[in-house]
C-alpha cells in the first residue's frame, strides 16, 4: 500500500491510497492520517480509485480516523472508490456512516 | 488437495491468502469472487493471529480441496485455545459514527461473503471451513 499527498484544494488534504489495505497495512493509513492531523490537517479528500482491496482492519482504520476528526470538527470524505472497495463499504453500512463521493472533485466541492 | 502450515503471525498472513487465492483462480472464480474469498480468509486468519495463541506461539494450516458437490472449501485449523467464530454477534451496523465499533466486522463479513461456514473442534484443534460455489462453465 502507498499513502500520497496528491494536493491542497479548499483547504482539504488530497490523499491518494494505492494497493491493498489489509490487516498489516491498514496502521499505516492511520499512522499517515494522524501525523497530517498533528500538523493540524482537519479536512481530508481520500481518493480511492486505486485502492484495489480493504478488509475490516481497513474499515477500523477509516473509522478510528473519521473519529478522530469528528472530535476536531474535522471531515474525511473518500471518493471515487472501486466496485470491490464499494461492496465491502455497503455490506458494513459504513456507506452510511462516512460519506462518499462519485470523485475526487465532487468531494473537494463540498469544502 | 493442497496444503500450507506456516507460524501464527501476521507477517504469514499475506503468504497464506495468496495460497488460497492461487488456487482460487485455477477453479476459475473472477477477479471479484477472489477478492471476496481473499478477504474472508484474511478475517478469518487475523482472528487466530491475534486471538488463539495467547501465551505460546503455534501454527496455521490451510488446506483447500474441491468437494464432489462442486464447492472450493478452505479448511483452516489451529490449535490454539478453542472458539467458534461463529458464537460470535452480528455488529450492529445501524449505528452513526460515534456508537460505531468494528468488533465482529471481521465475522459479519466471512458470514456474508462465503456461502458456507462451518466450525468444529476435533483433537483439540480450532477446525474452520469456508465453503465457495464453484461456478459452472
């Protein structure tokens, strides 16, 4: 997995997330998102279009960090995510929790 | 029938879901089906990591066979201490954000992705059977 800044639109962090997110990588996408918010980063774009696969230990991840920013009066929006990534979002009902854009630029509008 | 016995640990992990996986896609499931299979097994097998051995380190063995009613079944056994995952509740996945807790994600998942699930405890070894349709040509 790899974790990239890809930009800064409407005060919101473009990040990028290529490759599985399993139980062994999913740390790094907290550990990356929480040093963004020490910097204090509190409103995030998480594109997802070459995110290839995610299991719980992703979804835990996401979710520790939607928290997080929650506290902060922060927002995450993840967009653009593949069919696969997708159907595991909807059979959590985290679709319902953590809200989703068609791509990048619809969630950057929302800022 | 093959098989793989690695060490309980999560740097075993990837190795063990690409065994499954590779034979996955000889019985010719998609690219989806696969990743389905690649993330039940992947629940099932953090479990063990972190959960069965608790105060000694101990095994995983996987064994993955065709059975004569046309189903891709991923056998996973360990020795460690006995549960049945499938005691376990479903998560309640109506709840927002704040209430949201993850625990038993990992079961829900296995339940709703494999179409067949089924544990036993034999010899004292954990014995956990994901069943797959193999999909006709």
């Amino acid at each position: 997995m790899e974790i990239i800044k890809s930009g800064k639109e409407n005060d919101a962090l473009i990040v990028k997330i290529n490759g599985r997110m399993d139980a062994v990588t999913a740390p790094e996408f907290e550990k990356a998102m929480g040093a963004w918010i020490d910097e204090s980063e509190k409103y995030f774009v998480v594109d997802l279009s070459s995110l290839e696969y995610i299991s719980s230990a992703g979804l835990r991840s996401i979710l520790v960090i939607a928290k997080k920013l929650k506290a902060l009066n922060g927002k995450i929006f993840l967009a653009a995510m593949e069919e696969a990534v997708n159907e595991v979002f909807e059979i959590s009902g985290f679709n319902s929790i953590i809200p989703i854009h068609d791509t990048v630029q619809a969630a950057i509008r929302q800022f | 029938m093959s098989s793989i016995q690695l060490p309980a640990k999560i740097e075993n992990m990837g190795l063990l879901v690409q065994f499954i996986s590779d034979i996955a896609r000889k019985f010719g499931f998609s690219g989806k089906r696969i990743k389905e299979i690649e993330l039940a097994t992947e629940e099932a097998l953090v479990n063990i990591i972190n959960y069965a051995y608790p105060d000694h380190s101990g095994d995983i063995k996987v064994t993955c066979t065709r059975d004569p009613s046309k189903a891709f079944v991923i056998k996973i056994e360990d020795t460690g201490i006995a549960f049945d995952l499938l005691s376990l509740k479903d998560p309640d996945i109506s709840v927002g954000i704040s209430d949201r807790e993850v625990g038993g994600l990992g079961v829900f998942l296995i339940r709703k992705l494999m179409d067949k699930v089924q544990y036993h405890r034999k010899n004292k070894k954990n014995i956990l059977e994901l069943v797959v349709h193999i999909p006709t040509k």
